[in-house]
C-alpha cells in the first residue's frame, strides 16, 4: 500500500486518513445525491491513497457524463484490479453526514501542501535565497489556503460543463475567452460556435452520407442581464480570435478598388461617344463581408448577401429589434428560413429584374434580456419552430459575478491564425462548397444515435416539444464539421488539398455533447416561455415523461443509463431524486439496474 500513497509524512496519521477516504467514497457510492452535493468540495488531490484518488476521479467522470456512479462501470472505467478495492470501500460503513469527514481529508490535504511548501522553503533558505524564498512561500500558502474556496466558484461558474471534453482548439479558446469576466461556458460557446460557423460559411457542408446534407449555419441567442453579461467586450474578443484582421484587410482591398474605380469612371466618361460604343462601363466595385452589418432592410441584407454568396456572420448586440422585424415582415421571415436551410432563394424586385441567392448562408448571434426575449417572441414562432432553430444560453443574474477590472492575456493571434488559414484552405471566393462526409464509424455511431434518441423523444415528448428537439439534431452535424476543419487548420493540415474529407467518430461525439448542452439550455427556454403562458401546449415534467417512456416498453422497465437517454432535463441526480421519493424504483438483475414505475 505504502507505493500508492503521496506524500507519506510521520505527522499524518496515515491509515486514520485512508478509513476516512474509504468512508466518505462508501458515501458517495451509496448516495448519488449526497455526491452531487459534497463532492464540489474535493478533489483528486484531497485524498492521501493513489487508489481513491484514481476512484473519485471515476466518479468525477462518470458524473459528468451523467452515468450512474456504479460499482460496474467504475472498474469498467479503471480495469479489473479495482475490484478489490472497491470492495474494501463498500466494506466501510456509509453514512449520510460527511461534511466532518471531509473537513478532515481538507484539513489534510492543506496540512500536506503545508509540508511541502514548509520543506522548498528550507532548501532556498539553505542556498541563500531568503528574499525568493519568502516571495514564494506567501504565494503558496495563500494558494492553500483557498484552495477549496476556488474549486466551488469554479463549479458554480461554468455549470457543470466539462470544456476538456471538447477538440483542442474549441477547448482553449473557451477556456480563455471565459477569464476575462468569468463568463458561463455555454455563454462562450454561443458566441465561439457561431463565430467558427460564419468564418466557413457556404464554403464547407457535412451531410450524414444518407439523407441530410448541411451548411454549418449557426444561430445563437444568448438571454442574460444587459450589463452585468459584458457583452460587447466578450464579441470583441471573438471577433479578433477567430476573424483576426481578415474583414478589415477585405475593407482595404475594396477601398483600393473604389480608387481604382473612380479613375477608371472619370476615363470611361472621357471618351468619345464612338469610343463608349467599344467600351465597358466599370463594375462599381462591393465590400467582401464575412462580418455582416446588423442594421438596415431586408432587401439591404439580401444585396449584401448577393455579393458574398460565401455568407459570414452577424451580431446583434441587443437582438430584440431583429426579432421584431422577422415577426413583423413576412417575406424577411421566409428570407431568414431559407438562410438558415441554405436553400436557394429567387426574389423578384418592384422595380423589375431580380435577385438569386444561390446559397444564402448566414450565421447570427445576439443578446436579449430574458423581459425583452418574452416581448418580442410571438406563440406561433414556437409552435411552428421557428424559435426551435436558435441555440439559446439562458442565463440569470445569479450566473455572473460583479463585474471587475482585471488583467487578463489572451493570445488572439494564435487563434486568429487558425481562421485565416481556413479561409486560405477552403478559399474565399469559393464557387461550390467543399462536401465533408462521415467515416464508415462516424456514420454507424451516429445513425444510432439519432436512431435511439428519436424513439426516446417520440415516446415522451409532445408534436410540438419534437419539432424543436428535431430541429436541434442537425447541430450534430454542424458542431463536427466545424470543429473538424478548424483543428485541422489548428494542427496546420490542408484539409481540402490533402483529401481529408471524412470527419472521424471524435467529433460526432463531441458534437453530440455539445448538443446536450444545448438542449438544457433550451429546454430552459421552453419553461419560461411556459411559465409566463406563451406556449400552445402543456411541457411534461420529468416524471411523467420516464412514466411514458417505461410504459412504452414491452417490460415495463428501463436500465437506469437509458432512463437518462433523450429526456430533456433528467440526468443521473434527478433520476436519484425521483427514486428517493417513491415515484420510481430500481431492481438490480444480472448487474444491471432498472427502473420500474411504483406500484
């Protein structure tokens, strides 16, 4: 055992510490709520034995992946040569009041850094070093001494979403973007997705090499507090990571056109009459736009989007007056819709002649506050899904910190890079879109995916919850191909001249994750647009949702990780919490737990 243990200092009562670990794990392994409450305030680190470091690292995992924190998929996830070990944590008895004993594993933990510390400072000293030495012994000890304070504002910060789940550069850049005023992950997310979504534009579809083929079309509303969300300083900072000078260099170039232009005007219009008959009369030259204006007319948007069929993105900083004009004016709403789908769009002008968009492709991202968004949302736009095609981040005054002057360093260039090589790559001018596939395992995962949740949400969800839930699935696709070619270009791979057109498994997953982060959030949105009577119909709670999905079954009964499947809102805890109150119970047969209904 002494090979497994970190740190063995003689002041440290060591096996006292392990029965304390043990206990606190038997705990948690008995009492999944009592997990989900107490385990905020650990970490890998608190504990003394490499075994229960490596076990609450499972549970850690498994919660995050909203997995049922079970014996079984602990050793699944750890390897046969934790049986043992786990049976000698259940051995010790559980008890539902550890906040003593964690306390204990803190203290500790604290007491060990203390040590450590204690001992570098005594080698510095030995050297010489008092100055250095005492610089860094104050910096260490504070770090200690709020060690447990940081970990529980850093869970209530970004919600439970674990960013290291995501592809590299999606990962870093979130996790940068978010210091600069502790923003909420998901928050980050809408912003960077849509960003990332706009930069390829119409250059670049996915289709799931059976019957759906996207653009990577991205509309993001995020519902927050218009200060405290520090907005503008967040599309900033974006802005400049993944676009970097790219729309500013385009305004230069089309401004040495206009120049260029004049001249070339003032000779045409100095020719002789004869002279004109031989001659062209100069294009008036237009704006390449990636980064798209948020004011003017419909009919405005459209000529834009005729000059740069390649589309790009917009951002509202308050979206309300968007909503408004698309509720407003029939024809822009149908303009939007086929902008969202990248059909092709023919409109034929008052004054004569017409305008062909042939794939009108354009991502947006705004800000609303949560009266505002209530305001300006009309029933029928969620009862027809229209609404369903916005990826909300819905967040409360509660998700934020006071707002603080603070320094922070974000290296923009080192994603700004990224961007312009993806432009370079796919071509900005580009006449048809590069087509990305599935590998041959993407495909089987992901048509099983799709498969199963779509039974899942047809056995609990009402017509009008699918019609967004369904809306919501072709996400997957989008999340994968952009992620995809943006860690290619991250990793400096030409992926459209070295024919990596298949997007592997990793990032159907990754985008499926995202999905389901996504799907909470709006399934928020539905409850407040419920709450405040602006649905056409009645959202089942939970429980009745797992009641109609256990009676559809032939059994009558459903394994606890597929009770989790496809049913917005329910994961492992509040299946826990439903089974506390009765509602629902669970058998365990052949080492797999199921979940009846109550009798």
């Amino acid at each position: 055992m002494n090979n497994n243990i970190i740190n063995n200092n003689s002041s440290i009562d060591i096996k006292h510490m392990i029965d304390i670990e043990k206990l606190v794990l038997s705990s948690f392994l008995f009492n999944s709520n009592l997990f989900d409450r107490e385990s905020k305030n650990l970490t890998k680190e608190s504990f003394i034995y490499e075994a229960h470091k490596n076990v609450f690292g499972s549970m850690i995992k498994l919660d995050k992946k909203e997995m049922p924190l079970d014996e079984e998929f602990i050793i699944k996830d750890l390897g046969n040569s934790y049986q043992n070990i786990l049976i000698d944590i259940m051995s010790s008895n559980p008890t539902t009041n550890v906040q003593s004993y964690i306390k204990q594993i803190q203290e500790n933990h604290k007491h060990r850094e203390l040590d450590s510390v204690t001992n570098k400072m005594k080698q510095l000293l030995q050297k010489g070093s008092s100055d250095e030495a005492i610089r860094k012994a104050t910096f260490e000890l504070n770090k200690i001494s709020s060690i447990y304070e940081k970990k529980r504002e850093k869970e209530d910060i970004n919600s439970g979403i674990d960013v290291d789940r995501l592809s590299p550069f999606l990962s870093n850049l979130v996790k940068d973007l978010t210091q600069i005023n502790d923003y909420p992950s998901s928050m980050v997310l809408s912003t960077v997705l849509a960003s990332m979504g706009g930069l390829v534009g119409a250059r670049a579809q996915i289709t799931n090499n059976i019957n759906i083929t996207v653009y990577p079309v991205i509309w993001s509303i995020i519902v927050a507090p218009s200060s405290l969300a520090a907005k503008s300083t967040l599309y900033r900072y974006t802005k400049k990571s993944i676009f970097g000078d790219i729309q500013n260099d385009l305004y230069d170039e089309y401004e040495g056109k206009l120049e260029q232009y004049k001249i070339d005007m003032k000779n045409y219009r100095e020719l002789a009459k004869d002279d004109k008959r031989n001659e062209m009369e100069p294009d008036k030259p237009e704006p390449k736009l990636i980064v798209f204006q948020n004011e003017g007319t419909p009919e405005a948007k459209i000529k834009s989007l005729q000059d740069n069929q390649n589309g790009g993105i917009v951002y509202y900083d308050e979206m309300r007056a968007e909503l408004e004009k698309t509720n407003n004016d029939k024809s822009y709403k149908a303009l939007k819709t086929s902008v969202f789908d990248g059909e092709l769009l023919h409109k034929r002008l008052v004054n004569g002649g017409s305008i062909i968009l042939k794939r009108p492709v354009l991502c947006e991202v705004g800000l609303i506050t949560e009266q505002w968004l209530l305001e300006a949302t009309n029933k029928n736009d969620i009862a027809s899904g229209f609404m369903a095609r916005y990826l909300f981040s819905y967040n409360t005054r509660e998700d934020f910190k006071p707002l603080q002057i603070k320094d922070f360093l974000i290296n923009t260039l080192q994603y700004s890079e990224v961007g312009e090589f993806v432009i370079e790559m796919l071509n900005i001018d580009r006449e048809k879109p590069a087509l990305f596939k599935l590998t041959k395992e993407a495909q089987d995962y992901y048509k099983k995916w799709f498969n199963d949740y779509s039974i899942s949400v047809y056995e609990t969800e009402s017509d009008e919850e699918i019609t967004a839930t369904y809306r919501l699935t072709t996400y997957v696709l989008k999340f994968a191909l952009i992620s995809y070619i943006f860690n290619s270009a991250y990793n400096k791979l030409e992926v459209v001249k070295s024919e990596l057109f298949q997007i592997p498994l990793e990032y159907i997953k990754e985008g499926i994750y995202i999905m389901q982060i996504f799907i909470e959030e709006n399934h928020k949105i539905l409850q407040l647009f419920q709450k405040n009577k602006m649905l056409n119909f009645k959202i089942n709670s939970i429980a009745e949702k797992l009641q109609n999905k256990i009676r559809f079954k032939k059994d009558k009964r459903i394994s606890k990780s597929e009770a989790t499947t496809g049913i917005r809102d329910l994961t492992a805890k509040k299946l826990d919490e439903l089974i506390d109150q009765g509602i629902f119970r669970v058998e365990k047969i052949d080492r797999t737990n199921y979940i009846y209904e109550s009798i």
